[in-house]
C-alpha cells in the first residue's frame, strides 16, 4: 500500500520519465477557451507597423486577440496597446452613444448618430468658409488630430478629404512613426 502511494507521487512519477507527472488529471483536461473557434487574420489597428492579430470569434461572439505567430512583423508578439485590443471592443464601459455637451452646459446629453456628424459637417464647413485663404487655397482656421486606432487606408481617405476637399494643412497623428 505504501508502495503504490509512493509510486503516485509526482516527484518519483517524473524520475521514472513519465513527461507529465506534475500535472493534476483536472489541469489535463482544461481546453483554451478559443479551441474549436473560429479564426480570423487580421492587423494590429494602432501604431501602424503591421502586427499581425489572430481574432478567435464564435457565432457571432468575439472570444479573444492574440498575437500571430506567423507573422513576419511581429513573431506573435504584441505591445502592451495591441494586446489590449480585446478590451478596446468589449470593455462594458466602452462609450457607444453620442454624448453631446452644448456651450456653456454642465449636462451632457445623448443624440443621435446622424444629428452629431449633421452638427460636425455644419460647424468645419461654416469654419472652412469663415477661414478660407483663396490666395493660398487652404484654411488655417482648423486642424485634424487622427487616432491611431485606425487603419492606414482609413487613415489615408480622412487625409485626402481633409486636404483636398477642405484645405485643411495642419494634419496630424498621434502614432509617431
């Protein structure tokens, strides 16, 4: 008897070779929460250098990021914002209304979608207008400070429209590279 319960001690389990002695039956039969998931590639949406991102989504449901180690950038690593990119989708206190604060108000208040781009479109043409240099064909009365959660192509049509189509000159992105 005391045989056998030495024999089931890990210790004298891994010195007899056995490759998984210290792992605990219920430990062996934990699976990833992504396993049978559904899988898609994708790119890091920050920075701009091109990480690859695995996407594991089942039914409609988004399960986890990760790194992709096939990726030539990044080997399956990810900085500490694109590691985070989970968060950014599915944090419960992510804002998904439009809050809208009028002048001199200490109340925010929710509209909708289609009322804030209308008040946005009306106030940069309105300053565009008040603004515009026809000399120089380009106004300085506002500015453009892009996010680096989007993409470069996205990137790359919000820079077109604002200097092609509003003249605008001061662009800007806080990514840095």
């Amino acid at each position: 008897m005391l045989a056998e319960l030495l024999l089931k001690w890990p210790l004298i389990r891994q010195l007899r070779g056995e490759k998984d002695a210290a792992v605990s039956d219920r430990t062996r039969d934990l699976r990833p929460k992504n396993e049978a998931a559904d899988v898609a590639r994708s790119i890091c949406p920050y920075c701009g250098v091109g990480c690859g991102q695995l996407v594991y989504h089942r039914g409609g449901k988004l399960l986890s990021i990760e790194g992709d180690p096939q990726s030539p950038i990044s080997r399956g690593h990810l900085c500490p914002k694109g590691a985070a990119s989970y968060e950014l989708v599915t944090h419960p206190a992510r804002a998904t209304k439009v809050k809208y604060r009028a002048p001199r108000s200490r109340q925010w208040r929710e509209i909708g979608l289609e009322e804030a781009t209308a008040m946005v479109a009306e106030r940069m043409w309105a300053t565009r207008q008040r603004t515009f240099d026809e000399q120089a064909m380009h106004t300085t009365g506002m500015a453009h400070l892009g996010g680096a959660t989007l993409d470069d192509e996205e990137n790359y049509l919000i820079k077109k429209l604002f200097t092609g189509g509003l003249g605008m000159v001061c662009i800007s992105n806080q990514a840095r590279i």
